[in-house]
C-alpha cells in the first residue's frame, strides 16, 4: 500500500506540472479570465494533494501502527484530486457543468487531512 500511495502522489505531481504548462503555454489560447482562474486553482489543489499523498506514504513507513487511517487518508487525497481537480479541469476544457462532483472531492481532501492528523494523534510508535 505504501509503494502506491508514494507512487500515485508522484504521478500527480508530474501531471500537475504537466497539466500546468500545457495550461501556461499551448492551452492558453482556450482559457479565458474566468476558466484561468478555475484552471489554476484545480492544478495548484492537484499538486498540494500530491504532496499530501507523498506526506501519507512516508507517515506509513513511521507509524506501522496506523497504516489503515493512513492508507484511508490516501484513498481519500486521491479521492479528492480525481473528483475536484478532475472535475475543474472538465469544467474548463469541456464547459460541462460538475454540480455537486466538486464539492464532493473538496470534502475528500478535508477527510484526509482529517486522517492523516488523527494517524499521526493515536501514534505511539513513531520510527525515529
């Protein structure tokens, strides 16, 4: 579990930086005011959640004694990438209307923050 948790917030680490030069450079053209606004803001929660998902694999090696929280954090940062900077980025580039599928993975993030902070409450065994 570890393995791809570290794995998947490496991969959405690149796909933001990717994402967002696509976005500065042969994408622009497709943007207006507005959809940059949105555009940015779903590869800059993209790559926050990245770094989440690298900062809950890594607390998965410390803390052995919370891997389900910490793999459930993942899930949910994961969750939350696909849902709310997926759904932006359809909103952007398809003008397809998301209704209630951002604020669903907006709700993902908080969960695995949520998570993540309790894993790191109930340890007892950090690895240090």
């Amino acid at each position: 579990m570890n393995k791809k948790i570290l794995i998947a917030g490496a991969i959405f680490g690149a796909l933001a930086v990717a994402i967002g030069a696509y976005g500065a450079h042969g994408g622009a053209k497709y943007l207006t005011e507005h959809t940059t606004i949105t555009f940015g803001k779903a590869v800059r929660y993209q790559m926050y959640h990245a770094l989440a998902l690298l900062s809950a694999g890594l607390a998965y090696i410390l803390i052995p004694s919370q891997r389900k929280l910490l793999a459930w954090a993942g899930y949910a940062f994961i969750g939350g990438i696909i849902f709310f900077s997926g759904s932006l980025y359809i909103i952007v580039f398809a003008g397809v209307k998301m209704g209630y599928v951002t604020p669903l993975g907006g709700t993902l993030f908080v969960l695995g923050w949520l998570l993540l902070a309790l894993a790191v409450y109930k340890a007892d065994d950090y690895n240090t």
